[in-house]
C-alpha cells in the first residue's frame, strides 16, 4: 500500500510547495532581536530543524524533504534531525506547519536564533585584593560548608556552551579541557561576544588561590563549547550539536545560559546527554515573562532571585522553572580582569557548580538522580513546594551534598565578627552619613542589621554592607550606632559605637517688638521720643521706624530710639511701625496710631527711682525691682534694662518688673530705669546690685564596669560590678541588657545579678548609666559573650546495612545501623525520594515491597530521628529491580 500513496503525496507536495512560495515571510521589527546593534531576525532565515518519527526509512525521509523542494544541509549526529534549507522566498512557519501535519514527523520548527539571557555588567575592574568577601551569593547557597566536603573533581568536566571562553584568564590556567566551535566547526573556543568567559567563571574559576574571585565548583574542569556568532546569537541546532559534542567527550554538565526549553531539538539533544549520565542547566530568560509551557524534565530551568530570597524583577517565571538561585555574582571578565555582573545567565551557572559538586562526590548518580537531589535539598521559597517562581527553592550546595554522602551537616554556633568600619568611633556626623560594615563568618553571613539607639533602622542582606543614616531625623548630641551581623544558623554578633551628631538648626522663630513711647492713641507734637523693645530666641540684629510706611530710621542697639519731628507730616492721625529683625531673616511688626496736633509745649521731664532691690545689695534667683515714677503731666511710660539691655517696659502704675537674674553671670550688674513722659521727656535712674546664685551642677558622673570584662565570657547567673563616681554625689547606676534596663542601684557598691539564661547565646551589649542629682549622666557600654549550655543537637548517625547494592526483588528487609547520643526513636525508609516505610523500635528494619516499584535502578536512603527532632540521614544505596 505504501506504493500506492507515494505517488498521490509527491503530485500534492508539488502542489503545496507552489502555494507555500507564495507566503513570503519577512522578519520585520516585532520579530527581531536587539543585541546593541541593527535588529536581527528571530530564526535562521530559509532553514527548518525536522525529525521523522523512529521507523522511517532515510531515503524515505529525503524524498519527503526534496518533494518540498527543499534539501537537508546536515544531519544533528545521534539525533536523526535534518537542518533543512527551504526554497527562495519560502515562508518558514507554514513549511513547519505543512512538515508537521504529516504523520511520518515527531516534530519540525524553525531554527531560532538565541540571545543570551543577558548580563548586566558593573564597572570593570582588575583586584589587587580576593572579592571573596564581597561574594554573598556563595554563603546564600552554603557553598562554604558544602566546600568542607569536596570543592568539586578534576574528573568532572562542566561544557559551557556559549560565546566561548577566554583561555588566556589567570583565572582558567590548567582548568580547561579540549571543547569545540559548533558555529564555524573548528576547534577555536576562544570568547567572540564576552558571555561565555562571565559564565564559565561563575561554575570553575581557580579558588582559594589568593586572586580574584571565587567559584562554586573550582576543583572541576570547563569544557568551552562556542554555540554563537561573534554577536553571541546561537541558535537551536548550535545548541543541540554542542550538547551532542559535550556528551560524546566526557562532559557530566552542560550550562547553557541562554532560553532553549521550548526547542524540540534542543530538548532531544538534552535527552541524549542524560542518557549519558549528564546534567543540564538553563537560564530561565530576563525579560519578566511567565512562560505557561509545561516542564522540561530533560533539562534544569534556574530562576534568579536577590539577596532577600525574594524573585528577581527581570527573572522570567513559569511551569517549566525547576530551582532558583542568586541573581549577582562577581566572575570573571574577557581580558584578565572581574566585575560583578547580574541575571538569569549567573543563575543558571550557579546550579551547574552544584550539580557538579553532587556528582564530584558520587559520579555514579544519573542525571535524574542528581535533578531530584538538587530539588529535595533546595531550601523552599515563596510558597510551600513548588511553585512558578522559585521551583523546588533556592540551591543549598551543603544540603545536596549532605543527601549524598549522608553526612548530617554539622551544627554551627561560631558568631560572626562584625566591625563598624565608617563612620570613627566619637566622631561627628551631620546630614546623611554613610555606614559602612566589616563581616565575616565562618560558614556565610545571612544579614547585618543597623539601628540608632536601640531602634532599628534597616537590614542589608549583600555585600559590601553599608546604610544611608539620614542624621536629621535626631536631635544633636551623642547617640549609639550599633550593627548586628547574623549567618545562616542564627548565631549573631554586635558591635557598637558612640558619636555625636551635630546638625545646624535652623531658627525660623520671629522677633518680638513693642512700642514704649509714644502710648498708642496719644496727642504728639514737636520732637518727640519714639523707643521700642525687641527680643529675639537668638538675638535682634536691627530695629527699624517707619511712619506711615516711611521709613525713618534703623537702630542696632538696644534700648531701640528715634527723635522724631512731627512738624514734617501734617497735623491728624498718623500710624508708626516698628519692624524688628533677626540673624535669619525673621521679621515682626508693631504698629501705634497717634495724633499730631498742636498742644501746650512740655518741657519738664519726669522724675523716677528705684525703690527696691536697694543700690549695692546682693540679689538672685528672680528679684522684683519695684520703680516709683511721677510727672508734671502724666508718666507714659517706665523702661527697664540691666547693663544696657532691655527687658520690659511697664504704663501703668505702680511700676514694677520680674527679673530673672539667673539669665546673668553671678555679679555686678547695673539696673536702670526711664521714665517718659507724654511729651517725650525722659529721666533715668540707676543702681548697682550684686547677683549671687546657685552654680549649676553640669559635670556628669564617671562610671565604669569592673567585672565582666568586656570581651569576655559569661554563662549562668553572672554579678555585674560597677565603679562610679561624681563630683558631687551619684544617686543611681542602671544596668541595661542590649538596651533593655535590666535593674538599677542606689548604694555603692553598685552590683546587679543577671541571668545570662535569658538571653541567647552569643554576644551582647551591657550599658551602665550613671545619674547624679542635677540629673548629668554618663554611659559605659561592653559587650561580652553568653555561652550557655544548651540542647541536644547532636544528630544520630545512621548507615544502611543491608542490601548494600545489586539485584533485589519480591518484599526486601531494609536492614541499619542507628546510633545516637541520646537515643534514636524512629527510622524512615524512602526510595527514590518517597517515603516508603517506618520502624519505630530496634533494630529498625523496614520492609520494601518491590512488586509495587518499576524494573530497574531505584535509591535507597534512611533518616533516623531522637528524641529532640534531629535527624541523621543516611549515604544513598543504589539497586537494581
């Protein structure tokens, strides 16, 4: 029959072949990709990628192909797809329609062109000193523990296949292998677009080496696989032919940091490298996208998250993301140097450098055993499982290498060092001040938190770690910076400094101003006496006198007067203002209506005394100076000033003052009094006292801890001893406990009790506050170290003893060994991931009914738990059904 219908599809191919021509595709703006330069089309113009499906012969598939009035320009070795070249004008997508409508084709599509999932680079740089410290990325996967197990195999090789990698990097002396140019089909590698060399850094470059930066996976080999153009645009079949490359030369790895999970092709070359025992990681793409498309199993698809475990805003998402990891790393650069560089492409790499610590540890995993152990020991983000965001989680490189060897992870409890490096302990600071921070810890710090006085201000979870301190938020005087680091386990460490802020304030509080002659309302004539008083919170710096908005005069000093001739303005009502100014720029007014007319001419001036304080006696505190004035006409007013300063002015009698004489230095001091008439006349009088007062005590306490030293270690109910002193007496000393008052003591010896208990372990700030009676106070601030004894954490130890490998079948005996300090109270059974039995008494044997488990290789691994909920985890036994 199938002689029969060859004929009936040639005659129709030739049909459709004429129709498709027709369709003439352009790849216009909405189909192209920006690489920085001319827009370029999404797919290889005139060329399909098309698999028949297994059965069909080649030379039927040819004549297929050539019945299009297409040819195949080569065939993807161990894959059967044919890269096929279509005819001139052809339209690519209604070709892979017309293909794929065929029952004989497993698939066809174009051959897309790939950008890579893009760096964003920092500025470039070439290090005199290691960026260890700055890489926080390293810690937030707990590469530093996982490094206590291996730092990867020189027998695992990792393909990164990409735009090629710099060879002639120090970072890359003696750590490449042979790879290949699938672009131009030769054996140069060498990087044409800057990607690769970034990527290849992030999974090997040389650690620990005193230069440079570190990566995850240094102890293990980079295959370089060029897959681009000197653009760095690769496309589906460069990719699926590199991934065929790695896999027949030995690569267990292959990272491809660019979006190939939607590629049947690509897909089935991902197919062939497992089938060789290879892992493959992807980049999930930085364009903010969900992708809806179902998951890839052949491949790892790596999501970008920040420093806060939160998704990265340009990470693409969606049903095909398996894991995630850091989105920033500092890698290595084309040309010799470093720089920090961000995305979906230093994500993906991170992965492979895991996985390639996995199989450093047990090379005889599979590929599927090495994705489901990267996903079980991922720490879970956003929420609980899976999800399409963050996967499984974010890689713990401890974790997976824990479910391996199963070696249970060691408990951490060294602390941080922390150190306030900026600003200078007692210096000052004002405006918006920089803090920088020194950390260091011997697994990873997780955070470091900043806070002013006991109260939180913001957490920095990357380094270099620093805070913006915006100091005008305080009132000026001396305040406590502190900073506490925190790892991965909880162990924290503080550090703290005092300093004095010193911003300038800003006076925006006006004058006060006042007429005291001539009385609102009055009859004037002639020359007449004007006089003010003006105050100021600061100081007055001018007086000015208008009359009817005219200006007439200024006065600097205090008393504030003018002489004014009435016989310049005509006779009736007239308005005066006094107008008193500050350094500032603050203004007040003061206004009086008076009639200027004529009137029978004054010319007697008032008399005026002081009848008490008495000339040459002592005052202080606040004295009444009591005035006694009187006039052949009527007193209008009564001034008062102490050394020439005014200070109020009375217009009714009996004439008296409140004067505050602690505003003036202890002393002579010189009080005079004026009197002023309705005309204008003045008289003065004035006497000498002496101000005798109180001095205030400003000298505050001194006050220091005798034991515990700071630095040192305390535990249990620990005596805190204080000396403290004054120049006139202590009343208390309080003690606080990281801020918090933790008692206070009236009586020398100052001593308090502190139960260390109820604290965490670690280190801790105690302040002691000195206060004397005038209300000064002084702080002294250590810190020291709780080391309390604590819990039982010590995991139980448990290895499987039978069956240690081989063949099994029917119901299996799962036989341990179970150990632990304490005692081990249950023992799971997991196969291939799941939990399949428990035993709860010894000697802990679980049953496995293979009847119910699918013909060949299946993973064999026991957890045993005590009494506090720890867990030991055993190595992994691998047999066959």
């Amino acid at each position: 029959m199938q002689g029969h219908r060859n004929p009936v599809w040639f005659l129709c191919a030739g049909v459709i072949v004429t129709l498709l021509t027709s369709f003439y595709f352009h790849a216009d703006a909405q189909d192209a990709l920006s690489h920085g330069k001319q827009a370029v089309p999404a797919f290889v113009p005139g060329r399909l990628l098309v698999k028949f499906r297994r059965g069909v012969r080649a030379d039927w598939s040819r004549n297929v192909i050539a019945a299009f009035g297409a040819r195949t320009k080569e065939e993807l070795p161990n894959l059967d797809i044919n890269v096929v070249e279509l005819p001139d004008g052809a339209s690519e997508e209604a070709f892979a329609a017309a293909f794929k409508a065929r029952a004989d084709v497993e698939f066809a599509e174009l051959d897309r062109l790939l950008s890579p999932a893009a760096l964003t680079p920092q500025a470039t740089m070439t290090p005199n000193d290691p960026w260890y410290s700055n890489e926080w990325y390293l810690s937030k996967i707990s590469a530093p523990l996982a490094w206590m197990t291996t730092t990867g195999s020189g027998n695992i090789t990792v393909a990164i296949l990409d735009t090629g990698v710099d060879s002639a990097h120090p970072d890359f002396a003696g750590k490449l292998v042979p790879g290949w140019n699938v672009y131009d089909n030769n054996a140069d590698t060498s990087d044409v677009a800057g990607h690769g060399t970034a990527v290849a850094g992030v999974v090997g470059a040389a650690s620990n080496n005193g230069a440079g930066v570190a990566s995850v996976a240094w102890g293990c080999r980079i295959m370089p696989i060029r897959i681009s153009d000197v653009s760095g645009y690769a496309t589906y079949s460069t990719a699926a032919s590199g991934l065929i490359w790695a896999a027949d030369h030995g690569a267990r790895v292959a990272n491809i940091s660019y979006i190939v999970t939607g590629s049947s092709a690509v897909t089935s070359a991902a197919n062939y490298f497992q089938s060789k025992g290879g892992v493959v990681t992807v980049a999930a793409g930085n364009s903010s996208a969900f992708d809806a498309s179902p998951d890839n199993p052949a491949m790892l698809t790596v999501s970008a998250i920040t420093g806060d475990d939160v998704i990265w805003a340009s990470s693409n998402t969606g049903n095909n993301v398996d894991v995630c990891a850091p989105y920033f790393v500092y890698t290595t650069i084309r040309g010799g140097t470093y720089s920090g560089m961000s995305g979906t492409s230093v994500a993906a790499p991170i992965v492979a450098g895991v996985a390639a610590l996995v199989l450093s540890a047990n090379p005889a995993l599979t590929a599927s055993q090495v994705q489901n152990i990267l996903k079980q020991s991922a720490d879970d983000l956003g929420s609980v499982g899976w999800d399409s965001s963050y996967g499984s989680g974010r890689v713990n490189a401890a974790r997976a290498l824990s479910l391996v060897t199963g070696n249970p992870l060691p408990p951490d409890t060294t602390p941080p060092s922390v150190a306030i490096t900026l600003p200078i302990a007692g210096s000052a600071v004002s405006g918006t001040a920089t803090v920088q921070v020194t950390v260091s810890d011997n697994v990873g710090v997780a955070s470091v938190s900043f806070g002013v006085d006991g109260v939180s201000s913001g957490t920095d979870t990357e380094a270099p770690y620093s805070f913006s301190w915006n100091t005008t938020t305080m009132v000026n005087g001396v305040h406590t910076l502190s900073v506490v680091a925190t790892d991965a386990a909880g162990n924290t460490a503080l550090s703290s400094i005092a300093l004095t802020v010193n911003n300038v304030v800003s006076d925006t509080t006006p004058p006060t101003v006042s007429f005291t002659a001539p009385v609102a309302g009055s009859t004037v004539s002639g020359t007449v006496f004007v006089q003010m008083t003006a105050s100021d919170n600061v100081g007055v710096s001018l007086v000015s006198f208008r009359v009817d908005g005219v200006l007439l005069g200024n006065d600097a000093i205090a008393p504030y007067s003018f002489f004014w001739d009435t016989t310049a303005v005509a006779k009736g009502i007239h308005t005066l203002t006094a107008t008193a100014s500050d350094a500032a720029g603050n203004t007040a007014n003061n206004a009086v209506t008076v009639t200027v007319g004529s009137a029978v001419s004054d010319t007697i001036p008032p008399s005026v005394s002081i009848a008490s304080p008495a000339a040459g006696s002592t005052v202080s505190g606040t004295s009444s100076v009591q005035v006694t004035a009187n006039d052949n006409v009527g007193v209008a007013s009564v001034s008062f000033s102490v050394d020439g300063v005014g200070l109020g002015t009375d217009t009714t009698a009996p004439y008296g003052f409140s004067w505050n004489t602690a505003a003036v230095a202890n002393g002579p001091h010189t009080l005079t009094v004026t009197a002023t008439d309705t005309a204008g006349n003045t008289a003065n009088s004035l006497i000498s006292v002496t101000v005798s007062n109180a001095v205030v005590d400003t000298t505050p306490p001194v006050v220091s801890f005798t034991t515990p030293i700071t630095g040192g270690g305390v535990s249990g109910v620990t005596s805190v001893q204080v000396a403290a002193s004054d120049n006139v007496g202590v009343v208390s000393v309080s003690l606080s406990v990281d801020g918090a008052l933790s008692g206070t003591d009236t009586t020398a010896p100052y001593s308090f009790s502190w139960n260390t208990a109820a604290v965490t372990n670690g280190a801790h700030a105690l302040t002691a506050t000195a206060t004397d009676a005038a209300g000064n106070r002084t702080n002294s601030l250590i810190t020291v170290t709780v080391s309390n004894a604590t819990s039982d954490v010590t995991r139980p130890v448990v290895s499987i003893s039978s069956p240690t490998g081989g063949n099994v079948g029917g119901l299996v005996s799962v036989a341990v060994s179970a150990t632990d300090n304490v005692g081990v109270v249950k023992v799971e059974l997991y196969v291939d991931g799941g939990l399949v039995s428990t035993a709860t008494a010894a000697p802990f044997v679980n049953k496995w009914n293979t009847r119910k488990a699918a013909t060949g290789a299946h993973t064999l691994q026991c957890r045993a738990y005590d009494a506090a909920g720890n867990v030991g985890i055993s190595s992994i036994v691998i047999v066959n059904k």
